[in-house]
C-alpha cells in the first residue's frame, strides 16, 4: 500500500503567501493534483480521504489540532507541513503527543515570516525543491523539546524556546497585518529600547546558573531564530542536547554593536554572553514576566521545565549533520 499523506497549509502563514505558494508548487507534481481539501466550510474527518492524501486548511489553531489528530487516528505516515515555524511546531506537537513520532514522518515547505527552522534544517531556498524533499526524502531523527509547565501544561518545541525580550518582539510580530522582510529587525529594535530586563532564576542539568536580571534566554534545538538571528550558531537538531544561550544585561550603547555579531553567529565570544549545553533546563521566571518566544509564536510565561527528547520526531529530506 502506497504512503498515506496528510499536508497541513497555514493560509495566514507569511502574511497569507502560505496558501498560494502550496497551490502553485502543487501544480508541478502530477500525484499531489487528486488530494481533497478538507476545511471547516466543507466539515469532514480525514479517515475517507487518508487513501488519496488530504489537505488540511489551518482557519484556527484549534481547528488545526482536531484535524491533525483526527488524521493520526486515520493512519497517515507522513505529514507535510507549508507555513512557518509555527505551524509546524503544532504539528511536531500534535505528532509528539499523540506518541508518533516515530511513525509519522514529518515535512515542511517553509512559508513563514521567520522560516528559522528551514536554515537548521539545510532546505533548500526553492519551495518546489522543499516539497520534493518533503515527499520523497529519507526520515532522520530530529530532537524534540518537552516543555512541562507547573500549572499542568505541556507542549514539544522544535527549534528555539526563549525568554526575556524576544517575547516582547513575537508579541509585537504576531500584531502585525503585514510582514516584511526587515519587521524582526524593526520590531527588535523597538522592543530593545524599551525593555527593562526582568528577573529570572535558571538551572542546567540540575546546577544552578543564572539569578539575576534577564535580557535574553535561549533554549535552542535549531541555530536561528527571529529571522536570521543565529542565537546558538553550533546547534544541531539531533544531537541530544540544547544549546543555551544567555545575556544578563547589555548595556543600550553596545546594542548596535551586539546585534550584527548575533546575526552572524559570533556574539558567543562576548563579555555579556554566557552559552552551555544541557539535557534538561528549568527556568523560573518572576511575575509579571513577558511571553516567552515558542518557536516563533508567543506562549504565557511561567516555571517551566525543558527536557530534550532525542530522537521523538522524524524529519523528511533534512540535512541535520
């Protein structure tokens, strides 16, 4: 029996690019013309279509869920993903959850405003060369990071769980009707001059690390986040371990300076950086502390306990070492 396939298209996903660019990277693979699209105006489960593939159409994140899940339960072996980081962090954590990880072979044609998760995976820059890969490439192991709240919630991230002024940033990322190229950058720069770093208190592999003020955290499975921020620039996906990433205080002068070195990687030599790697990571953040940074999208701050999970997903056509 031929694989069953399941695609998941955030429509909103780069500024509303996601569905166009799947209609027309569609069009140049004869196989993918006969899949239905299931979405909430036409109201089905994917059990009836898993044989032929279906297209599952994001409207809302819980409408998103319910179809993923339901498409698990219908028995698909691989799932491809067109949006951003985002989106295919749900998906991850869907798959995760769901304990198919390695069953499910995961895919993704980046479409997203950052689209971070596409560099640590080495896709290619062409869409149609990315569904390919998706489609036909061999599953490699690919990290997961189990996040285990206090108050009972749980969730996997993929690439970059961080803290401090980046939530400021997604935050005022997720506000905007339009996306450019140049709004991480714009919306940093704004989120940096006004930014007071709150207090957070930081344990790596059980040893106390950090108390103090907090500026920026990074827990990082992928090298980038925040569109091009190479954050933990020797990162790997399937490694184990998390690279964390941490700057106290910068003092507003040295900020101009710090931001071209974090985007070409080299900002772990400075004075008021501090990075280490470790398995399991609890971060204990004061009230009133800012979102925290999701893979790209805002998340509720609160004591959390990170743990990589090596191995939980299967990623297509990724060139992870």
């Amino acid at each position: 029996m031929s694989e069953r396939l399941a695609v998941l298209v955030n429509p909103r996903a780069g500024g509303g690019r996601a569905r166009s660019l799947w209609e027309r990277v569609r069009k140049q693979l004869p196989r993918l013309a006969a899949l239905d699209r299931i979405d909430r105006r036409r109201p089905a489960r994917p059990a009836r279509h898993v044989e032929r593939g279906g297209v599952i159409l994001e409207e809302r994140p819980q409408d998103a869920e319910d179809l993923l899940v339901a498409a698990l339960e219908a028995g698909i072996d691989r799932l491809i993903v067109v949006g951003g980081d985002g989106s295919f962090s749900l998906a991850a954590d869907v798959v995760a959850v769901a304990g198919a990880g390695r069953r499910v072979t995961l895919g993704l044609v980046p479409a997203g405003t950052g689209s971070d998760l596409a560099r640590s995976l080495r896709l290619p820059k062409d869409p149609s060369a990315c569904l390919v890969r998706a489609l036909d490439g061999p599953p490699r192991p690919l990290d997961a990071l189990e996040l285990a709240f206090d108050d009972g919630r749980r969730r996997f991230a993929v690439n970059v769980l961080s803290a401090g002024v980046s939530g400021l940033v997604v935050q005022r990322i997720d506000a905007l009707t339009a996306r450019g190229r140049s709004a991480y950058l714009a919306e940093s720069l704004k989120a940096l001059a006004r930014y007071e770093p709150a207090h957070c208190r930081i344990e790596a592999d059980g040893e106390p690390w950090h108390d103090g003020p907090l500026l920026i955290f990074a827990v990082a499975n992928g090298t980038a986040f925040g569109r091009g921020m190479r954050i933990a620039p020797r990162a790997e996906l399937d490694d184990g371990l998390a690279d964390l990433v941490l700057a106290a205080r910068v003092p507003g002068w040295e900020l101009p300076f710090l931001l071209p070195r974090l985007y070409a990687g080299r900002h772990l030599g400075s004075r008021h950086v501090l990075s280490r790697r470790a398995r399991t990571v609890r971060i204990e953040p004061e009230a009133g502390f800012p979102d925290f940074d999701l893979d790209g999208d805002p998340w509720p701050a609160g004591p959390v306990t990170v743990t990589v999970c090596p191995g939980a997903l299967r990623v297509a056509g990724a060139l992870t070492s």
